[in-house]
C-alpha cells in the first residue's frame, strides 16, 4: 500500500496529525516507560528503538552497530531465484550509506570533498540565483500557489541536477520515484521497480560521464579515481546523491514552512531578523526532523544500552524525532524557538561516520531559502486550513506533498 492508504505506519514513523512535526502521542507514551521498546518495522522485522540523545549518540558512533544492509558473509539467493522482498535486502554497489569500513571509508572519501566550506561558498551564488528563479514562479504562479511545486522541491532538484550532470528537462521523474522507494508502505514490486529505474537511468548517465567526463561530481570522480571505483558504484554514489540531494532538503523547506506559518510569532522573528538565521534552521532542523529514522544498523554482538542488552543479530533504529525532543538535552523541547541557541549537535544528519555528508549543503540551502521567501512573501499565509494540507504518513523522510500559500 503506497502512501494516503488507510493501514497505518508502523509507530516509529508516525506524527501527530494536528502537529505533523512532533512524533505521535502513541510513540512518547510508549517511549516514556520504555526508551529502548522492540516495535515493528514496515518490514516486519522487530527492531530496538533508541529515543534518548546520549543513547543515540553511542549506537550511531558505535561500530559494533553495523550499517551493511546485507552483512558479509550473507548467503543470498542467486539472481532469479530471489524473492522482490529479497531483492530489495540486499545493498546496491556505491551506496555508501549501507556499508561499513573499510568499504564506506573508500567512498565516502571519494565524494567528501564536494561539500567543504569553500565548495559551498563558490555554490552560493548559484543557489541564490536559484531561490530567486523558483520565487519568481512561485509569484507567477498565484497567489495561490503550491509551494511544494513550485520553490520547495525546485530549489534542491536544481541544485544537485547541476551538480551532478543530470539533465532537469529530459523528462525522468526521478523525484516521483524517490517518493515510492522512500514509502515504507509501498508494496516490493512498486519498490523494486522504482529502484531499478532509478538505477537504470543513473547507469545511462555513468557510461556518458565515462566517454566524456565533465565539470560535475561524477565527471570530477571519473577524472580523481576512475581507476579506483566501478560503473555500478558510480551509480549507486549518484543516486545516493541525488535522492538525499534533492529529498531531504525539499521536504525540509515544505514542512519547516508550514511549522513556521503555525508559528507566526516565530516566522516575523526570522524575517525581520537576518541574524537569527542560522539559529533559526538549527531549530528547524531539530524540531522538524525530516528523517524519522537514520538507516538500521545490526548488532554484530551482544551489547548494552542504558540496561537493555541488545542481541547479536538485532536490528537497532534510532528515532531522529523523539532523539532530538529530548528534554535531557534540550530545555522545553516541544517548544520552538528560533532564538534557541544554535547547536549543530541535533541529530537531524546523523552522527558518527554516517553524518550526512552534504549537510553542508542543505544548510546552505535552508539559510538563503526560508529568508528569501519571506522576504519576497512578507504577508504569506496558508490558503488552506491546517488540516486539509497533505501530509505523508509512510515516507522515510517525513513532509507534506503540497503547501497551499497565498500572499
């Protein structure tokens, strides 16, 4: 079932449906008596949930909690005789993501460098130009107009497409098929099939970057370590790239808007304020909390955490939203608070080897976009009520699918 059915998520993807940025009622009260419960996964599969700061912290840094979707040493069905659900199981060459040392520390190193703090300061002006273009036909466009269409989802697809040579108008609907493979709802086949198509087109774009490599990231990677790393690891990094690249950062400014509408007090503090703005995306980042869970990791032996012993062979999730609204760490931590002290210590990115690494980039991002748009948008508003905006309810990464504004 793909997202909008009627069977419900399982809890560590759920939110509460009149404040789609807090965790559900039903994931604190479980969490209040027991801060590492066993709960469901979509699949199934049960998995140890971490909802404390500290405790998160020590799981994701901690390399006895592998990231390998399919540990080594797995036996595997051969190619024809695999279930979908066993298709799906197994990691994809290239995305680092899913793997552990030594492999991720090889290619992740690769990619690195395209997202230090000179490589987004040379970037800047160009997502300026972008925010200002998507803004222009955001005002064309209405009022009123959906902001997810035509600012939230253009800005970060612009910006990763050039980055990595992927054509905006050649008319693959890469950002549909990330909708239905981040959908833990969705059935195998629908999964499967918007995996290989996504896979399928990346490969086409690797064998061309190949004969002719240019000005982009995977031109840049070809020319470095085209020795060094495969064609199929080569589109597992883009499409690694472009799904995080262009997903997270959309439903951040999507979502993150609509907290800051509710929030009216709060969204006059950030426009009339420059200097709030990067306090003010930390707290969004906090309070939002796109991803609702990082990847699951296994533990590859017996361990303890805060009194639960966790088995070897467990599958362990840590809860991004319930993580960073933990009061031990954050005073009053349902209140949001633009003012609040930056701390870059939220887990909206990770933590550890698998901090996302182009944060630097989606902060960027976030800084030149939400001030933009309200300073092009003083006076914006809903155009609808609260409750008729759509929320995704079985994404990994957790957003609305439009924004109704009017000005």
């Amino acid at each position: 079932m793909t997202a909008g059915g009627t069977v419900p998520a399982p809890l560590p993807y759920r939110r509460n449906p009149h404040r789609p940025a807090d965790p559900a009622d039903e994931l604190r009260e479980l969490c209040a008596s027991q801060p590492i419960p066993r709960v469901p996964l979509s699949s199934g599969t049960l998995a140890w949930l971490v909802t404390r700061y500290e405790d998160a912290r020590r799981v994701l840094a901690d390399p006895r909690f592998s990231s390998n979707l399919t540990m080594p040493g797995t036996a595997l069905p051969e190619p024809g005789q695999r279930t979908l659900a066993e298709e799906l199981q197994d990691r994809q060459p290239g995305t680092f993501l899913e793997y552990d040392p030594p492999d991720h520390t090889r290619l992740r190193a690769m990619v690195a460098g395209e997202f230090t703090s000179g490589a987004m300061q040379r970037l800047r002006p160009r997502i300026e130009a972008i925010v200002r273009e998507c803004l222009d036909q955001t005002q064309a466009a209405g009022p009123p107009a959906d902001l997810v269409e035509t600012f939230a989802l253009p800005v970060p697809s612009q910006v990763i497409c050039e980055l990595l040579g992927v054509p905006l108008d050649d008319g693959f609907d890469f950002a549909g098929h990330t909708v239905v493979m981040t959908d833990l709802m969705a059935t195998a086949e629908q999964s499967l099939a918007a995996r290989d198509a996504m896979r399928g087109y990346m490969r086409e774009l690797v064998a061309k970057h190949r004969r002719n490599p240019g000005d982009t990231i995977l031109g840049r990677l070809i020319r470095a370590h085209g020795d060094e790393v495969t064609d199929e690891e080569l589109v597992g990094i883009g499409n690694l790239l472009l799904i995080a690249g262009h997903e997270t950062t959309a439903m951040m400014l999507g979502l993150g808007t609509l907290v800051l509408l509710q929030h009216p007090d709060q969204m006059a503090l950030l426009r009339d304020d420059p200097s709030l703005v990067p306090s003010a995306v930390e707290e969004l980042l906090r309070y939002v909390s796109i991803a609702n869970h990082g990847a699951i990791r296994t533990a590859v032996e017996d361990i303890e955490v805060s009194g639960q012993l966790i088995h070897k062979g467990d599958a362990v999730a840590v809860s991004i939203p319930m993580v960073n609204r933990d009061g031990k760490r954050y005073a009053e931590p349902d209140r949001f608070d633009v003012t609040r002290a930056a701390k870059r210590s939220q887990l909206a990115f990770g933590y550890g080897i698998h901090h996302c690494v182009a944060a630097p980039m989606a902060r960027l991002e976030l800084q030149i976009a939400y001030p933009a748009l309200l300073a092009r948008f003083p006076a914006l508003r809903l155009a609808v009520a609260v409750e008729q905006v759509p929320i995704r309810t079985s994404n990994a990464t957790h957003g609305v699918f439009a924004l109704p504004v009017s000005w």
